[in-house]
C-alpha cells in the first residue's frame, strides 16, 4: 500500500473523514500535486520541508474547524 492508498482508505474510514493528511514527498511536479489532491490529502509538502512551512500547516489546523474535535 503507497501513501495515495493509505490517504484513500482513511478518508473512507469511519471517525478519520475529517483528520488533516499532509503529503511530505520528494516528488513536487503539479502532477504530483493534483495526485495527492485527489487521493484526500489536504496539503502537499515537498521533501526538505522547511520549518515555515510545517509551522504554516500547524496555524491552518489551528485555525480550520473542520479538523477540530
């Protein structure tokens, strides 16, 4: 099972709809950007990540209801 799979078969589990899934991938092209898209992740982070960027996905979740309790 790849990280699409596992990004799918979450999203279709009960209770885990609506957990935030980040993609942390060596792979950025905007095709591997739509494919983590349509698998059900919610956000795309190419490897290095960099401190900003993991500290500007922490704000988003912080302030998205969406993904709160």
């Amino acid at each position: 099972m790849n990280g699409y799979d596992v990004a799918k078969v979450l999203r279709n589990t009960v209770g885990l709809e609506r957990v935030f899934l980040i993609a942390l991938t060596g792979w950025g092209a905007e095709k591997d950007r739509i494919l983590t898209k349509e698998a059900g992740f919610d956000e795309h982070l190419t490897k290095p990540a960099s401190i900003v960027d993991v500290n500007s996905l922490l704000s988003k979740l912080s302030e998205n209801e969406r993904y709160g309790s």
